[in-house]
C-alpha cells in the first residue's frame, strides 16, 4: 500500500515513453550531461581564477614586508 511495484514503475515508463518518444530520451540526457560538464568547467573556472588573485595578494604583502625592513 505504501510503496511501488514493479508494476507501477512499468506503466510510468511507457507513459514516459509516449510523451517524449523513444529517440528523444537519449537526446534530453545528453543535453543534461553536456549542462553538467558546464557547470563542472564553470566552478573550476571559478576556483583558478580565485587562485592568482590569492598568491598575488601573498606576494603584495611579502614585498611589504621588505619595504618595510629596508627603510
């Protein structure tokens, strides 16, 4: 009563089937897998651009360091 059987899972599969067609599954999951491979390259993307910005602040602040000591 309170789960599904293999029954259920079959009729939803054919309407699922008659909605979007047989060829046109395969197209919507590779178009999900391609928005997935975007968002991956998209927060790499973000995660070394964050990077030069952190050691050239590291930098910034070791050559202050020695301005300070030299005068």
């Amino acid at each position: 009563m309170g789960g599904f059987s293999i029954w259920h899972w079959l009729i939803v599969l054919v309407i699922v089937l008659l909605l979007f067609g047989a060829g046109k599954i395969p197209a919507l999951m590779g178009d999900m897998a391609k928005g997935v491979k975007a968002f991956k390259k998209g927060l790499s993307d973000e995660d070394e651009a964050a990077k030069p910005q952190q050691i050239d602040a590291q930098d910034a602040a070791k050559t202050a360091d020695k301005d300070t000591v030299k005068h």
